[in-house]
C-alpha cells in the first residue's frame, strides 16, 4: 500500500519559524530541535526540541516539548494528547526524521549505524 501525502506551503512555513528561531518569543534557549514525520498521523510534521528558561528564583527549567505543525500552519502541543508517559513513547516511536534542503523541499535524515569490532 502507497501513501501519498502533500506537506503544505502553511507547515513548510511554520517549520521554517520554528528552526529560525521566530517561534521563541520569550527568548528562550532551545537545543536538540528536531523535524519529524510520523506515518500514523502522515498530514502533520513534528517539532521536537529541549526548551530551558530562567525562573524567578534564578533556578533552570528545562522542559522537552513536541509541537505538531498542521497542514494549515497551526502549532499545538502534541503532549497534551496523551494520558500517560507510555503512550507518547509508543508514538514517538514511529517518528522519522525530516529536514529542509536548501530550496525548502522535505528530505528525510538517514542515519547510518556501524558497528566497531574490538580486536
């Protein structure tokens, strides 16, 4: 069976925003954002990322968040969804990762593994 789904110019757009930065009004610091595509919902895209932002107290609070970008370019927060830590690792687990080239086309990040033999 063959899926064949469009990514929309509103989720390239969005996607854009989230790896330039835009969508971090409050100037919080991210890392390890990442762009993924999920074959169980294929219409969204999904941005996954650390954000740390300084409390009042002077204490770090880091927090790991999944947006999902949907095909009309509205973000929402994907861990919502879930009832439990269990379902959202099921889900995650399906995630591929995805990219931008240069001319703003999906690509998906292969990721090779090799194996080191200990002589």
């Amino acid at each position: 069976m063959k899926n064949n789904v469009r990514i929309t110019r509103e989720q390239i757009k969005a996607m854009h925003d989230h790896l330039n930065g835009m969508a971090f009004s409050d100037k919080r610091q991210k890392k390890d954002l990442k762009l993924y595509y999920s074959p169980l919902t294929p219409k969204d895209i999904y941005v996954k990322f650390t954000a740390y932002s300084l409390q009042p107290d002077n204490s770090i609070d880091s927090e790991l968040k999944v947006h999902c970008i949907k095909p009309n370019g509205s973000k929402m927060n994907c861990v919502e969804q879930f009832d439990d830590l269990r379902q959202r690792m099921q889900f995650e687990s399906n995630f591929i990762e995805v990219d931008l080239d240069a001319n703003g086309n999906i690509v998906f990040v292969w990721v090779v593994y090799k194996t080191l033999q200990i002589l």
